[in-house]
C-alpha cells in the first residue's frame, strides 16, 4: 500500500508540474504572426493608409464606390 501512495503522489507531482509549464508557456509567449507582423513593412503601410470606405453611421454596409 506505501508503494501505491508514494506512486500516485509522484505522478500528481509529476501532472501538476506539466501543468505549470504549460500554463507558464502560454502566458509568457507570443504568435509567431504577431512577431512577424509587427515590424514589417506591410503593417506600417496598412496602419498609415487612409481607409477607401468609411462606414456609415449605422456601421452595417459599407457603400460601394462605382467608377
């Protein structure tokens, strides 16, 4: 019976370290998108471009420009 319990005590040690890796992982890093596109070029130019379709004030459609 003592080799049970000092059995499941290792491998609730064991789950709750990987536990806390995992969690710690997900806090600590960031998208590989997120990376790439924070200073790349194509961001800037999008972030600096006037939009072409300002929204109505109800928000729903976007009128479409012909011509």
């Amino acid at each position: 019976m003592k080799f049970e319990a000092m059995m499941l005590r290792g491998l609730f040690l064991a789950c709750v370290t990987v536990c806390g890796l995992v969690l710690g992982a997900m806090l600590s890093t960031t998208p590989g998108n997120m990376r790439l596109t924070a200073g790349s070029r194509i961001a800037a130019a999008l972030e600096s471009a006037p939009s072409n379709c300002a929204l109505p004030p109800d928000g729903v459609v976007c009128p479409r420009a012909d011509g």
